[in-house]
C-alpha cells in the first residue's frame, strides 16, 4: 500500500481544514483581543499558526496540494511584510523538502519499474531520499558505469492526488484567497490542473531535459544534468552537487545574488530561443549555483533541475511580446495598443484608452527600461499593491485586459521569475538578455555588439529605419 494519501476523503477532509482553520483561528485571535492581548501580537500568532498548518498539509499530501504551494512560494515576495514574514519560512519549506516516502515502498516501486534485480544496475544507492517533492522524491545513487546519478521515483497514486487535489482546490479557491492576498487563485489552479498529464510523464520529461542537456553541454553559465535511463515512474539522471537557490535566498552573498539572478534570467529566455522549450517550473528547488564559471572556481554557473513541465515553443518566445515591450518603452501607445488586440489581450467587445495602458504597462517593465536594475521585494509589492487595489486606476484597467490561452504559461513563468528575483534581492542586466534572446526586442539592424559610444547614432539610425517601415 502507498504512503501517499490517496483516498479522496481523506485528502478533501486534509485540505478542508486549511479554510476552516483559518476560520478557527480568527475565532482564537477575537478571543485573546477581548482578553486584552494587542492587535499586533495576535496578528502575528494567527499568521505564524496559518503558516504552520499550511506548510504541514501541503507538505504531507504532496501531489497536488504540494504542487499549489510550491507555486505559491514564489509569490510570498509580492506580499507586505508582515504577511510575507510568517509564510516566507513555511513556503519556502515546500520548494526544498517534502515528508519522505518510506523505503519499502520505493523499493517496490524500482522492483516493479526495473526488475527483481535492479540493484545491479547500481554500484550503489542511498535509501534515504535527498530532496522530496510534489509527485517524486530523488535518490542518490552511483550507476553502474561510476557515474553519480540522481533517481527520481514518482510517488505511487501520484497522478490521483494530483487530479484530486487541484479539484478540490478549485473548488476552495475563494477561501483560500486570503492566503495571498491580491492574487487570483483559481487560474493558477486551473494551469496546474493542465500541466498535470505532461508532469506525470517522465518519458515527455526525459525528451525535455535531453534537448537542453544537449544544448548547453558546453555552455560555460548553465548545467543540465544528462538523463541517463528512464522508464515510467523512474527518471535517472546525472547528479549535480551545488547550493541550492533557497540557501542563496536565505543566507547567500550579494554577489551570489546577483549571479543566480543573471543567470536566471539568461536561462529563461535563452532557452526558448536555443531549444524551442521554456522551463515552466522556476521555483527555488529547481535551480543550483556550481562552482567554476567563466571566471574560474570563485566564479558560478547556474544548474537547472526539473523539466517535468515545459511550454513548447518552437519558435522561441512570440514576436509580438518582444515587439511590444519595446514599443511600450519607445512610448508608442497606438502600435502597441493595436499589438494588444490583434494577440487577444484586449477583446473585440473592449475599447480601452491606449495610453491609459501604456500607464498600466510601463511601471511592470521597469526593469528593461535600465542597464541594470535591483529586483526588491519592496518593488514587487508596490507592483502588486497598485494591480490589486480596487480604487486603483490600474487594477480597473487590469480587470478589462485578457490573457490569451497560449500566453498563460508564459506570464506564469515570468511572474514567478520576477518573484525569485526579488526573493534574491537581485541586481540584474534584463535588458541586455532581453537584446539578445527575445524576439523582436532589439531591432534587427542593431548590432548587439557595437561600442557604447556608437549608441546615439545607433538610435538615431534605428528611428530612421522605423520611420521608413512605417
């Protein structure tokens, strides 16, 4: 029998009680306030409890549940702080370790997927898992050829929990709501729940992370570990030793910082561009930082984990978001207003002012304004409280735009991105990956790579050519 719960009561009555022990807990808080206690004080009890029960729920039902978490972790930065403080802890437990799953039950699971005998294909292989996660925990391992090798096993019932619980949490969304503040719940929800099939899949996750290996096995900023062997529920591929971004998040150097926040940017929009793939799960867990960058063994690369779910894009990334980023910071409403439309971010029934969305759009793209730019989660939170707030002229502006089914996954990713971001406190060059990897940013004609001192007549030069096309 798993170990993981599976059976729907049991994980419905589980994520039940996160709603109604928020109720409960309010109860407690009026309580102790007509007791006397201070407003602050039992405010931050009620957050920490909340946290605390959170982490724990989610931690233990994994599947599902857990996948919900880890996508809420990389949000906490968007919170004020005295909501972030309680959750950052307990979120942030989600995208590192989950409770593990007993070894007998691994065990059968490798019997069954490799055979009566798939010790021999080990030299030799540690029991105890080294990270645990939403629909797998990873082993380490030595293959049979010498190499170090990571083995992930998927959770037996996996693809149940998952289906079970992302219903269930549809269908609490409104409750839940109050986890994170200013965020709409259910789409988030509703994308996790059509990724599930792909993530369940280690042979689509095996091709995945094969074409990146491929890609940028000599790239001297990133690693991908290569797949050695995969069958269902079984995934091995090469270990990577390195600090995990968390502990960067945690306790890292402002250099350490700066450099995973590069790096993770570059890797975001190269990706696409170099592989037709976008990594679409860019919580902390997934990423490490490896010593020995271009710099020598004091400098870091970037090792990247997890391609359980990806968007496929074989062009890379669309034209037109590049197009109408840097229409938007050229300040031409019009065209980027008519960009908006023609991709269905405005509907046909909707007549918005476009230079009231030009004012929505250019504080969120800030950072490709500059050469470079410190990611805070001051930043972020000013971001979100301006969407979020009802009396805001941005939010009623927000609330008209729509989000076009193929740009769903993509604004997910590069939300979330913007969250680790500001969780590292960051200081990035995004406008210089932005020249380089996203289509249509940087006009063709422009060179990337001419002195700084040719820019004025490079921008006059590429006004002249705009002007022309026009």
């Amino acid at each position: 029998m798993s170990d993981l719960p599976r059976k729907a009561v049991t994980r419905t009555a589980k994520l039940a009680a996160l709603p109604l022990g928020i109720a409960g807990r309010a109860t407690w808080g009026l309580g102790k306030r007509i007791v006397g206690e201070s407003a602050e004080i039992v405010g931050r009890e009620l957050q920490q409890r909340t946290a605390e029960q959170l982490f724990k729920v989610l931690g233990e039902l994994k599947g599902g549940a857990m996948k919900f978490g880890q996508a809420l972790s990389v949000f906490e930065s968007a919170l004020p702080e005295e909501i972030a403080g309680p959750y950052r802890t307990a979120l942030t437990k989600l995208q590192e370790a989950a409770p593990p799953m007993p070894t007998r039950t691994v065990h059968a699971v490798l019997e069954e997927r490799l055979g009566p005998d798939w010790h021999d294909l080990f030299e030799e292989f540690e029991d105890k898992p080294a990270a645990a996660a939403s629909i797998g925990q990873v082993h380490r391992a030595v293959w049979h050829d010498g190499r170090e090798v990571a083995v992930k096993v998927q959770y037996p019932g996996a693809g149940e929990a998952l289906i079970s619980d992302l219903g269930q949490l549809s269908r609490f969304a409104r409750l839940l709501g109050p986890l994170i503040p200013g965020m709409d719940i259910k789409p988030l929800i509703a994308e996790l729940k059509d990724r599930v099939s792909e993530e369940l899949d280690y042979g689509l996750e095996a091709q995945a992370q094969t074409a990146h290996a491929d890609e940028f096995a000599d790239d001297p900023d990133v690693v991908v570990p290569a797949v050695v062997h995969q069958c269902e529920q079984v995934l091995v591929t090469e270990w990577i030793d390195g600090v995990p971004l968390s502990e960067i998040i945690a306790d890292g150097t402002q250099e350490q910082r700066d450099r995973a926040g590069q790096l993770l940017a570059r890797f975001l929009f190269s990706g696409p561009a170099r592989t037709g793939l976008l990594h679409a799960d860019p919580h902390p867990g997934n990423f490490r930082l490896l010593p020995g960058g271009p710099d020598g063994e004091d400098d870091w690369r970037l090792g990247v984990l997890d391609f359980g779910t990806v968007d496929r894009l074989p062009g890379g990334l669309p034209a037109p978001i590049g197009v109408s980023l840097r229409l938007t910071l050229d300040g031409d409403a019009e065209t980027v207003y008519e960009l908006l439309c023609a991709e269905g971010f405005v509907k046909e029934s909707i007549e918005l002012d476009p230079e009231a969305v030009l004012d929505y759009l250019l504080p969120i793209i800030e950072p490709a304004r500059v050469e470079d730019f410190t990611f805070t989660r001051g930043w972020m939170r000013s971001q979100a409280a301006r969407i979020a707030d009802p009396r805001s002229p941005a939010y009623q502006l927000g609330k008209r735009l729509n989000l076009p089914p193929a740009y769903l996954l993509i604004h997910r990713v590069t939300l979330s991105t913007i969250g680790v971001l500001c969780q590292l406190g960051a200081t990035v060059r995004l406008r210089e990956e932005l020249e380089e990897w996203l289509p249509g940013f940087a006009l063709e004609e422009k060179p990337l790579e001419d002195a700084p001192g040719e820019e004025p007549a490079e921008e006059e030069s590429a006004e002249e050519e705009s002007a022309a096309e026009a």
